[in-house]
C-alpha cells in the first residue's frame, strides 16, 4: 500500500492548520525542519510543530535537515511528531538516536542525502523503521527529480527483503506524477510530494492520483510480489 505524505514546505505557513485540512486522505503529513546549517535554509522549529500536532488529526512525519539531531530529534517526538528522520550524515551516534526515538514512542528514520550510499548502514536497518532516500540535494522544493537516485532505491529494497525486515522506504525531492512510477518500481513505498500536491489546483486530488499510480507500478514490480 503506497502512503502519500505531502510537504508542508510547499504550503502556505501562515495558513497550515487549513492546509493540512486541504490534503485529508493524506497518510502523514511531511515537515521539513531546517536549520541554516546543514541546509542552505531555514523553516520552522519544536514551537511550530507542538502547534501543528494539535491542529491536525493527520500523523505528522518530521523531516531534520538539522545539525546535531542526537540532541533535537527527541524533542520532535515529545512535540507530537509519529515519525522522526535524521540525516544520517549529522549524527553522532544513530543507532543510539534511533532508539530513543522509539522508546519516546515515534518510528526512527534515517535520511541519506544523493552522495551517500546505503551499504555502509546495512547493519543498521534493523534499528530502523524507515530509510529516507533523498531525490534531490535536500534544501528545498520544487527542484528537479534526480534519476541517478533509482538504483540507491532498488538496492535499499533489496538490503530489506534480504534481511526480511518491516522497513518503509521513503523517497522525497521531485516526486511527481512524472516520476512516482520509476519509484515505486525501484522500491519505494512512502512518497513526499511537495510542489506535485500543494501546486495543485486540488491538493486531496493530486494525493489521490499519486497513489494510484504509485500502487498501479507497484502491483507488478519485483519487490512487491507477494505482498
Ligand atoms: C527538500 C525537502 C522536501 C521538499 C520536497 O529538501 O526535504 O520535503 O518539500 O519538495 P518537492 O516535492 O517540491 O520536490
Ligand atoms: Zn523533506
């Protein structure tokens, strides 16, 4: 079953309690926290979210484009989020992070920016219940999917079904209806849409139709025979 997480980074912030509401049926909500510092931009902090989780019935799924998570995502966990990703590439210590992520009750993502690859966290996975594959150089919307990304997908696929796990894998930048297929055909079953959902005339339809197609090319892919 493809999930559809819209990215409030393309919303209106003045108005996000309502832009939630504009993509019920949504699976997560998609917050994209960054700090100037491992990223080239800022957004919104620990406040905002509080705010949000109570604003909206729709899970929210917290994105870190943060230096040192190890000592902030837990925070986003006590703030409302259902799910917390680090950058892999800005923590200290992710197998600790990503326990206390879970013990503080959230799912423990791990975030890879396009230059990094996943075989040296295979050992990893298991802490884990989510892999975020970037599809761009996180930072910012609305950039250009990058296709030199779909054979990193397809073998996080296999890095899952070779170890068994229950493990979500995530794709965000560029997700479009123009390439949601390739992805879910890679591999990927948890898609972030931004500018594809809230460009949109009709945010809810556009979430709509990327699920369908994502679950059309999922239905014959190799990964998912069976499932
Ligand atoms: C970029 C963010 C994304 C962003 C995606 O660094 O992590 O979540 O909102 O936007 P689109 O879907 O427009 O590429
Ligand atoms: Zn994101």
């Amino acid at each position: 079953m493809a999930q559809i997480n819209p990215s409030i980074l393309s919303a209106d912030f003045a108005r996000l309690a309502d832009e939630a509401e504009a993509v019920r049926g949504s699976d997560w909500l998609h917050v994209d926290v960054m700090d100037n510092h491992f990223v080239p931009n800022l957004t919104l902090g620990v406040p905002v979210v509080e705010s949000l989780a109570r604003a909206t019935d729709i899970p929210l799924d917290l994105h870190l484009m943060i230096e040192d998570p190890d000592r902030w995502a837990p925070q986003y966990v006590e703030a409302g989020a259902g799910s917390v990703t680090f950058h892999v590439e800005a923590a200290a210590a992710p197998v600790r992070l990503a326990r206390e992520i879970r013990a503080k009750g959230a799912r423990a993502s791990m975030a890879l920016k396009p230059g990094t690859p996943i075989e040296p966290y295979e050992d990893l996975l298991p802490e884990l219940d989510m892999v975020l594959i970037m599809t761009v150089e996180p930072g910012f919307g609305g950039q250009a999917f990058l296709d030199i990304m779909l054979p990193k997908i397809r073998r996080t696929r296999e890095l899952i079904a070779k170890h068994d796990l229950e493990l979500w894998l995530q794709v965000d930048g560029g997700v479009a209806a123009s390439t949601i297929e390739r992805c879910s055909e890679a591999g990927a079953d948890v898609f972030v849409a931004g500018s594809a959902v809230y460009g949109a005339e009709d945010p809810a339809e556009a979430v709509r139709n990327l699920r369908g197609l994502a679950e059309k090319a999922a239905a014959d892919a190799w990964w998912a025979c069976g499932h």
